[in-house]
C-alpha cells in the first residue's frame, strides 16, 4: 500500500504505547484513523492527538474480549469513515507465573485478549477487505513469540507464537488477494504495558529476552509499522539482534535450548 493518505485505519489498543506511535504516524501520513482501546479516556486522548494531523480520527472504547464490540465498531467506522484498508490488532497482555502456578481462568484470559481477539476481528474486517479486494493488516505478535527466552509468562508466549502462525496463514491466504499482512515482532519497548501484567502464584522475576538488549521508543515502533505496510513487509522484528537470534536457534535448537537454560539457571 504505497500510498497512505486518505486510508482508513482500525487500531486497538491504541489508546497507549505501540498502538499510540502507529496511530500518530499513520494520521501524520493523512490517514483516518480509529483509535479502540479499553480505556475510553486514553482512546479519546490519542484520537484528539491524531487529528491535530489534519485526518478525520476517532476515539472508541472496546474491549477486544467482545465480539459484538467489534461489530459496533464496524458499523461506526463505515458510517463516520466509509471504509476500512487498514486494521492493526495490537492489544496485548501479559500472564505470568511459574507454568504450574498459573489458573486455567488466567490462561483464557489472557488467550482471548491476545489471540482470539485477532479471530474477533478477522471476522468482522476480513469480509470487507475481500469484498474490495485490498488493504493491510497488522497483527502485535512479540520476540516472546519466536523463540523461547522465559518461562514465567508462558500464558503470553504462547499467545504471541499462536499470533504468528496465525499471521503466517493469514498471509498466505490474503497476499494473493491483495491484501497485505505484517506481524509486528517487538522486543523491549517503552511503554505502559507493566500495567498490564498479571502474577499468579510465587513471586517470579520477568526475564528480557537478551541481555543489554536496548528499550527503544514507542515511536521509532510506530514509524516501523508504517514502512511495512507501505512496502508490504509480513516479519518486522524491531531489534536487528532478534534476527541474529532466531538464526542461531535455527542452526542448532539443542544448543539454542541449553544455552537459555544455563543463562536462566546463572541469572
Ligand atoms: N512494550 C514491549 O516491550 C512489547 C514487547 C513485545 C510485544 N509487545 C506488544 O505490543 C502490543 C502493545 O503493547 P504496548 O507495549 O504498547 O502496551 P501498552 O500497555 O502501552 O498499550 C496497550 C494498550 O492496550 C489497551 N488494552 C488492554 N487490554 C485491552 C482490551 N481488553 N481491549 C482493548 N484495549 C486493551 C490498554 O488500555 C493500552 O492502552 C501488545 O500486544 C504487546 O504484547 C510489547
């Protein structure tokens, strides 16, 4: 989707962090964008930022646990905007715990928000990107994802991995019908995502997933998602180290394996 401005763009969680950065970015690039978070406030606050860019923007709360909020929203958008092209499902959670410690209930929980809200969404946006036959979307996977660095937030890691093969399958579905699809895989980024972490269980340490790798800016994320929706770019790793990581799991997964437990094990 070389050309951005006068797209119409669909964002959840964007009332913060990652999914703020891309609604600014996208608005500064003339696109219309619909900021959905769970919290009213911050969604209204992000909208009212964006539109300063010139772009018709709107704030919305929901919550992507709900499937007829997704409706809802749809229906808005089509009224307000007239369309859809670009859909960013970027809401994530963290459940952490010792795998054994963590409730079923915080499993779902945390399945739903992370995963199945992609579903919820496809199934409301999906039929209107095929029915005009293009558009982007963007799903927040995370390096928790791609290669296992932790243990004590399996819950969220597994989501993350499901998010990907679920982005993979997409993308072969949708980019011979023209509709492009990026998995955004961040490492450690600035944001208010702590707020969102939920322990069960024994107090546990959160591991990151490489030593000294740096904590970058929301907005550097933002300015990322906008490159691969404009070049069309399905893996968008924010680190250039995660690259060199999966290259060496790839290249021996019992060594990989070892080492991440030794570097546990030591920490
Ligand atoms: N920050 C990081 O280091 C990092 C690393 C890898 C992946 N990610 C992923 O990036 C995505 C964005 O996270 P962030 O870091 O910007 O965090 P953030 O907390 O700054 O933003 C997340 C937003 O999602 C909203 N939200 C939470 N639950 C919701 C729900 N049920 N429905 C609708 N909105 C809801 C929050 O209100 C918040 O505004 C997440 O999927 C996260 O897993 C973040």
């Amino acid at each position: 989707m070389e050309h951005l401005s006068g797209k119409v763009a669909f964002i959840t969680g964007g009332g913060s962090g990652i999914g703020r950065a891309a609604a600014l970015d996208l608005a500064a690039q003339g696109v219309h964008v619909v900021v959905a978070d769970i919290d009213r406030d911050r969604a209204m606050g992000v909208a009212d930022e964006a539109s300063w860019r010139g772009t018709d923007c709107i704030g919305m709360e929901l919550d992507v646990n709900d499937q007829e909020a997704f409706e809802t929203a749809r229906d808005v958008m089509l009224r307000r905007l007239g369309h859809v092209d670009i859909v960013m499902n970027n809401v994530g959670i963290v459940s952490a715990g010792l795998p054994e410690q963590i409730p079923v209930e915080e499993w779902e929980r945390c399945m739903s928000t992370n995963l199945l809200s992609m579903v919820r969404s496809n199934s409301v946006f999906l039929p209107l990107l095929l029915e005009q036959g293009s558009g982007h979307i963007v799903n927040t996977a995370s390096a928790a994802g791609l290669f296992a660095y932790a243990y004590e937030r399996t819950p969220y890691s597994v989501s993350k991995a499901a998010v990907v093969a679920l982005s993979e399958a997409l993308a072969l579905y949708l980019h011979p019908r023209n509709i492009g699809v990026t998995c955004l895989c961040p490492g450690p980024v600035a944001t208010n995502i702590h707020q969102h972490v939920t322990f069960s269980g024994a107090p546990i340490r959160m591991r990151p997933p490489m030593k000294g790798m740096n904590l970058i800016d929301p907005a550097s994320v933002g300015a990322m998602v906008v490159d691969a929706i404009r070049n069309n770019t399905f893996l968008v790793l924010t680190h250039p180290e995660l690259h060199d990581i999966l290259v060496r799991r790839a290249n021996d997964p019992e060594q990989f394996l070892a080492d991440e437990t030794k570097a546990i094990e030591e920490a």
